[in-house]
C-alpha cells in the first residue's frame, strides 16, 4: 500500500466574490472578538452572524487555543468534512457555503486522492486568495546508503552537519560571534 501526503496549493479568487468575502470577513471579526471574551460560549447557536461551518472553524482556532488571546490576521477556514462541504468539480472547486454554485478555478498538479482536506480565504493587501489542501500519493520510497545529521541555525553557525560514520563535523554559513569578535578587537 502506498501512502499519502497533504498538498497545498494557493489560487487568487475572482473578484466578482470579493464582496461576500469581504461581508464575511468583517463579520468574522466580531465573532472572534466576542469567542475570546466568552470562551465557555463554544456552541455555534451564540454566533449567528457566520455560516456554521465558519464558526466552528474560527472557535476551533482561536476560542479553544487558550494561549490565544489576540487575533491581529483573521483568515476564513472551511473543512472539507469528507466531501460534504468542498466539492471537486471539472475545472475548479466549489465551496457552496462561501461561493453559492460558483466553481473557483484552480489545477491539480498532482492527482487527488480522496477529497478537499480544507480551504482557506486569505485578504493579502487587498486581494483575496483561496488556499486549499488535498491528499495525494507519496512518491516512492527511497532507501538511502547513509545519512548526515543537519542542526538549523546552531549557535553561532547558519548550519552544523555530522557525518556519523567518520564523526565529521562541519559547520556551515559565516559565524557571526566570530565575526563580531574580530571586528571589536580590530576597533579597540
């Protein structure tokens, strides 16, 4: 059996739904304002103002977080639900609780396995953007001869690689301690 991996993949929306995301949007807004003041008011019945999809989505993300306390990015949030919600149709998506019959057009570079995982709406710098992720085949699995260890941003060093075999150890990038250090002592 072969695995899967989530792909992502970001479309610009239409202009022509840049009005009812925009009405979204701001009602969105509150409804957040409000989840973080009444956080024990998780039901979707207290948020009227959004689809109930959207407000599960938002309280998933922001009421439930209790570390969030504020919101300075609000994006709109659809689950797929199995199919249910986000429909793959010939030339696009179709998201009917956002777009009513509308199909957003966007490509699927690699096959889709199973359904729409979610969509995501995103305002940035006053153009909306549709962001969507879906299941497909993982590549074959490749069997590698050896491994090197890579630490990101160690200490002083852009990168450290050790080569376990030999205990090799090579540091990668500038070290700007060191750096810093020479430039000090060349001004004193």
């Amino acid at each position: 059996m072969q695995s899967v991996q989530i792909v992502s993949y970001r479309v610009a929306v239409p202009v022509e739904h840049n009005k009812r995301l925009d009405e979204l949007h701001e009602a969105s807004w509150k409804v957040v304002k409000r989840m973080l003041a009444n956080r024990e008011e998780s039901s979707t019945k207290f948020y009227k103002e959004v689809p109930s999809v959207i407000a599960k989505a938002l309280s998933r993300r922001y009421q439930r977080n209790a570390k969030c306390q504020k919101v300075t990015r609000l994006n709109l949030f659809v689950c797929g639900e199995k199919g249910k919600k986000v429909k793959i149709v010939e030339g696009g998506i179709r998201v009917p609780i956002l777009f009513r019959k509308s199909i957003i057009k966007c490509q699927f570079p690699l096959p889709v396995v199973g359904f729409i995982r979610e969509v995501e709406c995103l305002k940035r710098n006053g153009n909306w953007y549709m962001a969507y992720s879906y299941n497909t085949q993982c590549a074959s699995v490749v069997n590698p001869k050896s491994v090197i260890g890579v630490d990101r941003n160690s200490v002083g060093n852009i990168a450290t690689m050790a080569e376990p075999r030999t205990g090799e150890v090579r540091f990668v990038g500038f070290n700007a301690d060191r750096w810093k250090q020479n430039f000090r002592s060349r001004k004193a």
